[in-house]
C-alpha cells in the first residue's frame, strides 16, 4: 500500500511542477504580463485600491467581539 501512496504522491508533485494544465499559453503570458510586465503597474494599483476598499483583506479589521 505505501508504494501506491508514494506512486500518487510523486504523479502529483510532477504536475504541480509542471503548471497549472488549465492555463493556455495565452493565460501565461497575460499572468506574466500582469506580474512582471507592462502591465505590473496597473495590476499593483488596482490591487492597492481593493486593500484600502476592504478592511479585512486590506489587514485593518480587528475583532473586537
């Protein structure tokens, strides 16, 4: 039973290095875009708002019940 434990562990470890199967090349290069190209920029900007916009995904809500 351990070989077939380690067998599904090793398939999946194989896939997660591989990439996500879901995402085309065309999702790629926008990810890579968004995180590392022209568009770095706006993409920061617009996740800056939803920060400030959202007290608990922004860090600033505090449980106080």
């Amino acid at each position: 039973m351990a070989m077939a434990l380690t067998d599904v562990s090793e398939e999946r470890r194989r896939r997660r290095r591989a990439g996500d199967p879901r995402l085309t090349e065309a999702d790629r290069e926008i990810l890579d875009r968004i995180t590392t190209g022209d568009l770095v920029d706006e993409f920061q900007a617009e996740l800056d708002a939803q920060l400030a916009a959202d007290p608990l995904l922004g860090g600033q809500a505090t449980d106080t019940d």
